[in-house]
C-alpha cells in the first residue's frame, strides 16, 4: 500500500492525539479487502455557530439507531484559544514596553554619567553631530548585544517550555522559528535604541559647558 499523506492529528480523537494507535485512511475497496466489511463509512460534519441546540436535536433523531453518534461540540476550544491568546500578548506587550524603558534608562544613565566627559569635548571643539555619533555608537553596542545574548536565550527557553508544556502532550505539534517575530523584535529594538539616543542627545545639546568644566 503507498502512503500519500500523513496527518499530524488524529481526527477521530478529541484531543487529536493518537493514544499510541495507528489510524489508516483508505478507499472503500480497500477498506473491504483488508477487514471484510461492506457498507462501513464516517461522516464528519461541522455545524454553524448560528444553530440552536433544537436543531442539534432534531437532526440526531432523525438518523436511524443502527448508526453511532458522536456529539463532539464539547471539544470546540476556539473561545478558549482565542482567550488564551489574548493574555499571552497582552503580558508580551507589557514585557516590550518594559524592555524599552529598560533600554532608553540604561543609555540615558550611561550618557549622564559622562557629562563632563562631554562638556570637555565641546570645550575643546567637538561639535555636537561627533557627540552623536559617540552616543549611537555606544547604544548600537547596548542594543546588540542585548538582542544577541537576548534572542538566543529566549529562543533556548521557548524551545524548552514549548517541550515541556505542549511537545510532551501534543506528538503532532512541532516548535519553528517564526521568521516574523524576529524582524518585530529587530524593529522593536531599533525605535527603543532611536528613541534612546534622542532624548539622551537632547540633554546633551541643553547641557551647559562651563559647568560641566567647573
């Protein structure tokens, strides 16, 4: 027999798991020669979210009492995923915002600790366009080593709550690398970097120097 598919769910269990049997689908004559049984068939339907429970009902008794049954609606989890999903981004983005407040108060503090460093500069002729460049070149090092050691970390403890949580219960789930949700957190850190370097460029253009060398 040649295999021409393989589904990564079991569709006639409810959790899509498969409890270590083995699930083939086959054409009606094949089914016949293997098990010797004729008029043997499965209908799947997948109701409306319109319908009413009356009619859930009707339609049942209508079906003769030689065939089974299964009233599978109990398992519909696309409330409970949806809901679910909704926590999960709504911590992400708390953690995001959190990140970049991090960043910005990171270079900020850098950029203010070296004040006079940089009221030296300009009192020797340092334009503030250089100053800048000293600035983004610092938070450029910040923000790419963080997103290194950052990304790498989260992606080694994705892998191991997704095994941990989802991998040992569901054999069909596979975990991948989203290629979008990289470039997000690459674009997420160059605005937190961007937005850093101003408001710390800011300061500096306000500073004034013969304070700063007092």
């Amino acid at each position: 027999i040649e295999v021409v598919g393989l589904l990564k769910q079991d569709i006639y269990t409810a959790d899509g798991m498969t409890h270590g049997k083995r699930t083939l689908i086959v054409s009606n004559d094949t089914f016949e020669e293997l098990m010797g049984e004729v008029g043997y068939s499965t209908v799947l339907v997948q109701l409306e979210e319109s319908i009413s429970e009356g009619q859930v009902k009707s339609i049942i008794k209508k079906i003769p009492e030689q065939y089974l049954v299964e009233d599978n609606r109990e398992y519909n989890t696309a409330s409970t995923y949806w809901i679910f999903t909704f926590f999960v981004y709504s911590f992400i983005v708390i953690i995001a915002l959190v990140a970049m407040l991090n960043i910005i108060n990171a270079i900020s503090v850098s950029v203010t600790s070296q004040f006079k460093r940089y009221g030296m500069m300009r009192g020797i002729g340092m334009e503030l366009r250089q100053i800048k460049k000293v600035i983004i070149g610092e938070a450029c090092v910040y923000s790419i080593i963080g997103l290194i050691f950052g990304s790498g970390l989260g992606l080694l403890l994705s892998k191991a709550i997704f095994d941990s949580l989802i991998g040992s219960h569901f054999e069909y789930a596979t975990w991948e690398i989203s290629p979008s949700n990289i470039i997000f957190i690459l674009l997420f850190v160059i605005l937190a970097t961007t937005v850093a370097v101003e408001s710390s460029f800011t300061r500096v253009r306000k500073m004034d120097v013969v304070s700063q060398l007092s």
